[in-house]
C-alpha cells in the first residue's frame, strides 16, 4: 500500500471511530449517512482519493460542531474504479442504500446515472468534478449540483489569456475522455472566436492522445514542423507531463498553457525539470481562500491537495450546513426535496458570511435560525437555480521551480 492510500485508509478508520464516539457513550446513536461516490483506484485515483480526503476532513468538523439533526454524520464510500460500467453500479447500489444526499463523482457517465437515479429517489448529488456544459441542462429534477465551475468557463477564460499574450496559432492536444472532450470543444470555440486559428496536421482540430501511451513522439513530430505558437493541453496529469518531456525531446518551441487537471504536484513533479518554468495554467480556483485551505489540508492529511480536494470540501460543508438548515425548518429528520431546497439559500447572500474554517460557527447560526452565506475553500460558491457555481472570477496559476504558484495580475 502506498503512503498516501496508507495515510487514507487511516482517516477513514478514525473518522468511523469519531462518528461513533459523538454518539451517546453508553448507546451510540445511529448515524446519518452521506454517499461518496468517487474513484478510489485506476486513472483518476488522485483526484478520487484527494476528493475523499476533503470530504472526510469536512465531515469530522462536522461532527466536532455536533453532527447533523443531533445525530453523528458517517460516510458511506464507494469506488467507481475509474471506469463508467463499475461506476454505475456502484451508483445504483448507493441510491439503494438510506442516504441524505451524495457526492460525486468525477466521470460523466456515471454522474448521469447517478442524477437520473437521485433525480427518482429525491437525492440531492453534489459533484465537485464534473464540469460538463451539458450538466447544466441535464433533466435532473433539481437534484444535481456542482461546486466546480463549468468547463466552459474555465477553457473560454484560457482561451482569452492565451489570445492576449500573443498566441495566434496553437495545437491543442485533449485525452478524449469527458473533461477532455468538453474541455477542447469550449477552448476552440473561444479561441477562433477570438481570432486564433488552431495548428494540427491536416484538418485545423484539436489532436487526441491516449492515455496509455508511453511515447508522444511520433505524434507530435508533425506538429513541430507547423512550428505552433503554444501547445494547450487538457490532459491527466501523467499524459500532460509525457507530452511535455517529448516536445522537449524533440526540440519543440514556444509555450505551453494548460487545463484545470494538470495543476496537481504529480505533474509538476513528472516534467523534466524547468522544462514548464512560468508557463500558465488556468485554475477553477478563486478568491483568496485556496493558500490557507492548501496549508489546512496539508497540516491534516500529510499531503498539498489536488483541486478535487477544494470542491467536495465545499461540497460536504455546504451539503452538511443544508441538511440542518432544512432539519430545523421541517423540526424532523429533512426529505430530499427539503435539503434540495436549503442548499442554495446557505451557498449565497443574503445571509451572515461563514468561511469553509468556520463550520461550527455556521451549523450554531443555521440551528438559532439565521440565514448564513458560505465561503468556500474553492472561492466562491453560489449556486444558481441550475446547481451551478455562478463564478465571477478565474484565476491562472504559473510554475517556480517545482512549486505551483497562483498568478497575481
């Protein structure tokens, strides 16, 4: 077992003890139950693992403030192994289970599914991975909600920056799974609009890589004699890091931009070194809020988060200060449609501001009956009557050394 999979497997084990112990000493309650739905193993383990991490660091402040409804909070997690098929059983055999509300996941057809399924069984689903335009008007009954921005708004916002410093002529290069996809199809979109053209071989379009390769040479040797501007990638961490180490090795020129996934220490960590020094990537991260998360999380689980880690924090924080809002106001254990209901009025203003370090605090107004607007650890979290983050802002994040560092502009 790896250190961190060590590290996690851990937490888990201590966060069941701690829901236990916040029960009744002599006769433990029984504790409510939240899903997690998220890939444990396979390609997006990073992500999955640091999306359950966050939610777990959320639930045990959650229940250090008292629980929800007077009962201890537990999370049932289950592992879509990276893979839609296992996915969306894991999902059915959640719904099944007796849950007020799930989080997750990060692959896309598996996310709509699982909010078809919530959507019937009067679920509320927060996931703070998929990104897809189309979520936001997916027929999920109002059951579906994310805490990272739409994809649209993060490749239109790269697509301007790379326009305004200069670029006219890129390759964008996409793994062709769901962020991928979308990613690129948003990017080129802005991109062109703004006057760009895109440099491939042959047709002007985005250029697909697989993530099983282990050399990129052969396919982007053709792109260095069309001598891009910049390369844009929009790949998984270990894909982005092979594509830079063979641009490099093939003498490729310019620069490069890169998409929300590859803004994690395991890519920085894979390139060869300075070979991405003060390249751009832009973030689905805003506000101010993300350093002091980073240090919080890194203090709690031994590790820097990756992006995923910000979104299902947020996403079990806000889904926790819901469910007791929506506890009070029916004064029993809240329906679906209630916690549905409850989650936007806690996201946003109006209301008394409550930072993601503050959830005691908040659970204490939300119990005397005062209205609370949430500040996340990823910026920002107002949903809007389609579930979405109605961001204002997106940040860019460059690279010093082996270190990433939010851009100041």
């Amino acid at each position: 077992m790896k250190r961190n999979d060590h590290a996690r497997f851990l937490r888990r084990g201590l966060f069941l003890a701690l829901a236990v112990l916040l029960g009744c000493p002599s006769t433990p309650e029984p504790a409510l139950s939240v899903g997690v739905l998220l890939p444990r193993t396979g390609q997006l383990a990073d992500s999955g693992g640091h999306g359950e991490s966050a939610a777990i660091m959320a639930a045990e402040r959650i229940n250090l403030a008292g629980g929800l409804a007077g009962q201890p909070l537990s999370l049932m997690v289950k592992d879509t192994r990276s893979d839609a098929k296992f996915g969306k059983g894991a999902a059915r055999s959640l719904v099944d289970s007796s849950l007020l509300g799930v989080l997750g996941p990060e692959e896309e057809d598996v996310a709509e599914t699982l909010a078809l399924l919530a959507r019937d069984k009067q679920l509320v689903q927060i996931s703070g991975g998929v990104t897809s335009p189309r979520f936001t008007t997916l027929d999920d009954g109002g059951y579906f909600f994310r805490t990272c921005p739409s994809s649209l708004v993060t490749a239109t916002a790269l697509s301007q920056r790379m326009y305004q410093d200069g670029m006219r002529r890129v390759s964008f290069l996409y793994v062709p799974n769901d962020f991928g996809s979308a990613f690129v199809a948003s990017a080129a979109v802005a991109f062109q609009s703004a006057g760009g053209a895109l440099v491939a071989q042959g047709t002007a379009a985005p250029v697909s890589v697989q993530p099983d390769e282990h050399d990129f040479r052969e396919l982007l040797s053709p792109l260095l004699g069309l001598e891009p501007d910049a390369l844009m990638l929009a790949t998984d961490p270990v894909t982005g890091a092979r594509l830079v180490r063979d641009w490099g090795l093939l003498g490729g020129r310019g620069r490069l931009y890169f998409a929300p996934t590859l803004m994690t220490e395991v890519f920085v960590r894979e390139v060869p070194a300075g070979s991405i020094e003060g390249m751009v990537g832009v973030s689905a991260l805003s506000g101010s809020s993300a350093d002091a998360f980073a240090q919080a999380y890194a203090d709690w689980s031994g590790e820097l988060p990756a992006q995923a880690a910000y979104f299902y924090y947020d996403a079990m924080a806000l889904l926790g200060l819901a469910i007791e809002k929506a506890h009070r106001e029916a004064g029993a254990l809240p329906t679906g449609a209630q916690i549905r209901a409850a989650l936007p009025s806690v996201s946003g203003p109006p209301g008394e501001p409550v930072r993601w370090n503050e959830l005691e605090r908040g659970l204490d107004l939300v119990r005397a009956g005062e209205e609370i607007d949430y500040q996340g650890a990823s910026g920002e979290v107002n949903l809007d009557e389609r579930g979405d983050v109605a961001l204002e802002r997106v940040d860019f994040w460059t690279v010093r050394g082996r270190s990433i560092v939010r851009e100041t502009r």
